[in-house]
C-alpha cells in the first residue's frame, strides 16, 4: 500500500508549534531520508523560516491542496485541524500520522507506541494515530513488565508539564515565574490557573463521572494499545510548574508476584526505557533529567507494602519528545522500513 | 495532671525555623492565652526578635534550663533536638506538644489529629506529638469519610512543597528559581536535587523495601492515629516547586460502595475541611489557594471507574499550618480546655 522509495516528501503539520518544531529536530538527529520538506502552518506563521540540515526553509499556509506529491505527513496542529486537513492529505495519496486526538479511538485507525504495537500500523487505511503523551509515558515502562506478568489493574498519578500545553504554555510558566519572583501579579492566558509555583488539576474538560478529557484518554487509549479491555485504570492528571517532561507516579495491580530484580532487569533491556533507581543515592526520575532524552526514565522500582502483586514505580519522559514528536518519528521510520 | 489556669507560660523551640515562626502567628491569631512567651533556639539566632502582640520578644539560647515555670512547650526544632531536650521539659514540669518525628512512634506518646483522636492527648505522659505534615493533610479529610464507610486501604502520591524541608529549602526554591530564569546554573545547598522548574521523590532516607521514610511515617502514623493496624496504606511521596502548601492524590478502597453526593455532604460539614470541587469551572484544590488556610482542600471527588468500592479525591493543605504549626497550638488548645 505505502509506496517504499530511497527519500520521502515530508510534511509538517503545525510546525511552528512546540511539537512541530521538536518533529523537525528529530527528522534531522535520526536522519530521515527526507527529499523535500514542507512546513506548514496557519498564514499567522508565514515568513517563518526553519533551518533543516543546513537548509532555510520557509513556513507555507496550511491549505486544502497543500499535499499534492506529499508521501507522510506529520500533524500537530491540534484536533480539529487535523479533523479538517488530514481527509485532504490521504486523498492525495499521504499517509498521515497524526499527533492529535482527532482519530486515536476511530476504530478504522491504528494507535501505536512502536515499542508496544508496531504490526498495528500495518492496518492503517492512510490515517496511523499517535496516543496522547501522558500515555506513551506511562506504557513505555509498563508494557515491558506486562509481557511477562499481565497488568490487571493500574492507578496513576501525573505531575504534567507546561509543554503537554504548547510553546506559549512553557512561556506563560516562565513569565508567570519572572512576575512572581518580581512581586508583581501572575498573567494567565493559556492556563485557566496561575501555573507558577502551584499546580491544578489538568485543565482539560471535566466529562462522565468527574473524569477529565486527559484522564479518559489514558484509560481508553490503554486499552487500545494493549487491545485489552478488561485493564482497568484509575488516573489522576495533575499539572506542574516543570517546563517539558511529565512524570507519573504509578501502582500495577499484577497477576503474579513480582520479583523486584528480575522486574529491574527486564526494564534494563527494554527498548525506549532507562532504569534510574539508586536507593542509596535517593536518585530516581526526574523531569529535568528526563528532558531531551529519546528513553522513558523510571525508578522506585517497590513492591507494594500491603499486597503481594503491587508494585510501584515512578517515570519521567520527555513530552515533547517520546511522548509526541519522537513516537510519530519512530512511526514513521517503521512505515518505510 | 495538666493544671488549668487562666494564662499558660508558653516555650516555642525551633522559634526561628518556618514552623515556629508560624507557630508565633497562629498563637497571636487564636488569642492563645499566653502569659509569658520564651522563644528558644541554638545561639546562633540569639539577637534576633519577633513581634507578639505588640511586643517585641528577644529570642533565647535552648539550653537544659530553658524549661522552669514553662508550662506548654511547641517543638519543632529537628528530632535530635527534641530528644535531647524533651526531657528536661518534662522533668521541669512543662508539657510537650512536639512537631518533630522523634516520639511519634513512642506507644506512651499520643500522636494527634485533634478533628480525629483528641481523645488520645489525655493519655499524655508529659509529651505529645504532631503527626507528620503529610499525614495530617491525607487524614484530615480521609477521617469523616472512614467514619461513615470503612477506609481498608489508601493509594496515596504526594505533590509536596518545599516548606516541608524549613525556611532555607523555600529560599533554595526561589533562588534557584531566579538563576534558572536567568541562565545561571541553580545552586544546591539544602535538597540533593535541582528543585526549581523540576521535581524528585522525597528526600528522606530510603528503607526496608525501598520506601522513604517519609512514606513510612505516612503509614505507620495512619495506623497509630486511626487505631487501626490493618489499614493499608501505599504512599508514593515527591517534592515540587511550591512553595508551602503540599497537595495528595488520594484513592480510597471503601468497605462499601461511596455516594459522592454523600461523600460531599459529609466533607462539607466535617471540621477542619472546605471542599472545593467545581468541575463546571475545573476548578479544584491548588496549593496556591490552600496557603495561609487553616482548612485543607479536597475535591475532585469521584468514583473509580473501574471498582464499585474505590473513591479518588485530590487535596491541598497548608503544610506549615495544619500540617504543622496549627495541628500543635490546637493540641495545646483542647489540652487547656
């Protein structure tokens, strides 16, 4: 179906925006053998220029027909963008791997972590999903461990970043610091609450039973993933004055019981985690630590105190990067293989 | 044993530190009825002076002498110090109400909740003790509902402000916050990790099966608070750029399934508790707002959607006040009552 070539015609969807921008970095570290390169946005962004291996290149409109020759594009533009463009990008022939809600839980669309379920994006009919960042996050380091003892329940506490909110959000958090260190009153534009020196519960709409949006998306994105859906999970989405990686404090309910070293050793050797755990150091996960690292950290590797198939762990992982820019990379990467 | 009178001779040691200083505002508050107030603390703070209705009271060196005609001493000076001159206070005739952790454990010393077990103080032996910050703001709000529908076991990750590490950690927190800003590299004098902009689990010593023990205290003090040995309880405790408010992610297992209209009814009459659970307007418990309170927030109350028994609630309390400061001066309160 997905034409194989030596180079692709790439397109980047939102590429002003903090994910767009990550996307560009990362086609460029990983050398995706990218022919032309297209960088799209809303006409605000126009006259914006990207440096790509050397090259200037400039912001162009996001446009119904700005697809014709495009092989893959990119999209984080937001979910009604993409709800718009990416019907127009697969009728000219690009696969689209979206970075937005639009299409995650369309049963006609792939949802993949490539360390997780990369057959999945086999069966995509031109749209292939990107799952939501606190997701990635916290699958990464749980899938490892579930293959070998099944995951029956999870509880997850989130500590997200400004980035989860775009670039503007990053430098509200800044500004709001700079104001508050300064005596002076704290702007809010972006976030419906002061983010500097607090935290809120994620700012995304409150649905069924008292869920948020974010929370709801990583129960059902789970189970997708997982395609599994008996796993329960009970998330709390919190959001921190960190600038772009998001940790999460997480509990698995086991089928068996684990053994703390060998649940160690097979997360030693999975792909897209690092283990950080020195007891004696007090040195686990952190966000700055975690942040511009293509691996999921986690550490606090425990049992649970009061029953024998818990275990507790806590991870941090760069949002903008494993848990946006980088999964839809690796996509990529797998599509043209 | 305790002998009422009209006014109480009132020590405050470990005047100068976050706690004690905020232990001077809560007495000035609540009109304690304070006859002479001693400030006591190590020489180096000799010299210095605080305010106390009007009056400007020099601060004393801690010596074993401290303590004659003392009637009620506030501790918070470190658990060293308390086990040292504890003591002699009591030998001296005093009572102490000690906010450090060295005799929360002590089965001849009451450890107390006064919205929980005020009960208990009457047990004293000449000291009391303070549960620790973390415990307080978890049970707090946890305790009507356990009264009206069995607590079994608590799932609990800590967003932990820097207040609970003393006045120089809040400093460490905005100066490291000011160089971050300004491209400096952020200086670690009191946590052994970066605090500004980021965060990491607890700095407290790691034992037996790789809790800290802060997350230790929170299920040890629990058990001896609720006179409950069967409670369980898994805590996942973490520092966070905040500067004195800590907040909970909580998940109750009830013995039977929550009404959470109910839940909020109890919650809303129960002392020493605001609920704040807007989610028309997402507008939930925030340290920011719990600073300065007496009342510990909670909200986000809802349903585990995947057990018909759990219930999640979110909440943010003053770690200096009630988990610290005020929880003492209100033991001291019912003590003279």
């Amino acid at each position: 179906m997905f034409k194989k070539k030596s180079k692709y015609n790439v397109a980047v969807m939102g590429a002003t925006g903090a994910v767009g921008e990550e996307m560009l970095k990362i086609l460029e570290e990983r050398r995706f053998p990218v022919d032309r390169l297209v960088l799209l946005a809303s006409a605000r962004s126009l006259g914006k220029k990207y440096s790509f291996h050397g090259k200037q290149i400039a912001v162009e409109e996001l446009k119904e027909n700005s697809f014709n020759g495009i092989d893959i594009v990119l999209a984080s533009a937001g979910g009604s963008i993409s709800k718009k463009f990416a019907p127009f990008a697969v009728k000219a022939g690009a696969i689209v791997i979206d970075n937005t809600s639009a299409y995650r839980m369309d049963p006609n669309v792939p949802l993949v972590i490539p360390e997780i379920n990369p057959e999945d994006i086999q069966k995509h009919k031109g749209i292939i999903a990107n799952p939501n960042c606190s997701t990635i996050i916290m699958l990464v380091p749980v899938y490892p461990i579930h293959k070998t003892n099944r995951v029956k329940r999870i509880f997850v506490s989130t500590y997200q970043s400004a980035s989860g909110a775009g670039a503007r959000a990053m430098r509200e958090l800044e500004e709001q610091s700079r104001d508050v260190l300064a005596g002076r009153p704290a702007k809010k534009e972006i976030f419906p609450h002061q983010i500097a020196f607090n935290l809120f519960s994620h700012n995304s709409a409150i649905k069924d039973e008292g869920y948020n949006e974010e929370e709801l998306k990583m129960v059902k994105e789970t189970q997708k993933i997982f395609h599994d859906t008996k796993i329960k999970i009970t998330p709390t989405t919190v959001r921190v004055p960190v600038f772009r990686a998001h940790s999460e404090s997480i509990y698995l309910e086991l089928e068996k019981t684990p053994d703390i070293a060998r649940i160690r050793k097979i997360l030693s050797k999975a792909p897209g985690v690092k283990v950080v755990d020195d007891r004696e150091k007090n040195y686990f996960p952190m966000p700055l630590e975690a942040s511009g690292q293509d691996d999921v950290l986690v550490g606090r590797l425990r049992k649970d105190l009061s029953s024998s198939k818990g275990l507790c762990l806590f991870v941090s992982g760069d949002q903008l990067r494993k848990g946006a820019a980088l999964n839809a990379v690796q996509i990529a990467e797998i599509l043209i293989q």
